[in-house]
C-alpha cells in the first residue's frame, strides 16, 4: 500500500522510488497495478453507484435542505458536480492526448459529485486531460445512474445537480445563466449559487 500511495502523490516517477523501496522500476509498477486493481475490483462500486447507505433518499434530502439553507434559490439541489484536472509528469509518447490546453498542463481528468457533508458521492476517472467536461459527463452515465435511482424528493420534486457553464442544462442538472446580458434575476441567481457552491467545496 505504501508504494501505492507514494505512487499517486505528484510529481514523482517509478524511477524516482527507487531509492526508497529497493525495488526495480519494473516491480514497482507490477506492485502498483495490481494494488490498483485490487482497490478497484473492491471499492469502485462504492464511488460510482447512488445506491449506498449513507446516499439515502432521507439523507439526500438533508442535503438539498443544507445547500437550500446556504442560500441556494432552488431546493432540490443535492450536490455540485465538476471536472477536475489532476497534473502528471509529461509522458514519455502520446503527449497530445493528456495534454490540456485551458490549463496548459499534461493531466487526467476526473468528474466529481460533492455533497454538503464534503464527501465524494461519485467518482468517474481518469479520462485523457483533454477531454471535456461534457465528454466526462457523457461517458460517466451519472445522469443515467441518478435516474435508476429514482431521486425524488418526499414532496415529489426530482433531485438533481448543480455544475458550472461548461454543462448542458438537464432535467437533473442546472447551471449558471450564461451570456453577457443577463438581467437582474439571472445575476442574483448565478451569485447565490456560486456563493452556495464556494461553501460546500
């Protein structure tokens, strides 16, 4: 696990732990990509399914009612989603694929759900570091996986999730107004949702 996790920090390489594992470079990726594995094959339904115990209808209207309390002009918005840009060393081929011109890094991408209580209620990733937001959301089916769960609200209001401009407008996902000439509603509304965004994440 210890090399895992030395693994995952940033910036490092296989070469550079070495030194602190007296193994080659080769049995420290070996060692590595099946840890990963492993977790994986254990945890990864734990991250990208809405049907766990603590994700409950009850406990998901707790969060559209703290996010509602924060200041939040909708009140049946659980949970804030976004894409998130995780700088790596520069590889070594195919440098264009995890290359990511908006933050002029090589990266991978991953897609979160954050919930009031700061946890991550999804996890999709990693894609290459140039692919969009929209790519992210597509491929993650968490629309899809928010639609076999069934998300109302005890008053029969569906749940959905709040993300950034970089979205397209769903029945279970909002975004801010968008344009140059929003009118005085429309502002109020993107700096409340901001405001309320700010303080979950």
């Amino acid at each position: 696990m210890t090399i895992t996790l030395r693994r995952l920090a940033y910036p490092n390489r296989l070469v550079d732990s070495i030194r602190y594992f007296g193994r080659a470079k080769e049995e420290l990726s070996m060692i590595f990509n099946t840890t990963v594995n492993i977790i994986f094959e254990q945890h990864a339904h734990r991250l990208n399914s809405f049907q766990q115990p603590w994700l409950s209808r009850d406990q998901l209207e707790m969060f559209c009612d703290a996010i509602s309390e924060k200041g939040s002009p909708m009140s049946n918005i659980f949970g804030f989603i976004d894409g998130t840009v995780r700088p790596i060393c520069r590889p070594t081929q195919h440098q264009k694929i995890c290359y990511n011109g908006h933050k002029r890094v090589h990266a991978v991408k991953f897609q979160s759900v954050v919930v009031p209580n700061g946890l991550i209620a999804n996890l999709y990733g990693p894609m290459e570091g140039k692919r969009h937001d929209c790519a992210l959301l597509r491929e993650s089916n968490v629309l899809e996986t928010m639609a076999e769960a069934n998300l109302f609200k005890n008053d029969g209001t569906q749940m959905a999730l709040y993300g950034d401009q970089a979205y397209v407008m769903r029945p279970t996902l909002y975004r801010p107004f968008g344009g140059v000439h929003l009118n005085e509603l429309e502002q109020v509304f993107n700096r409340r949702m901001s405001s309320v965004r700010e303080s979950v994440e």
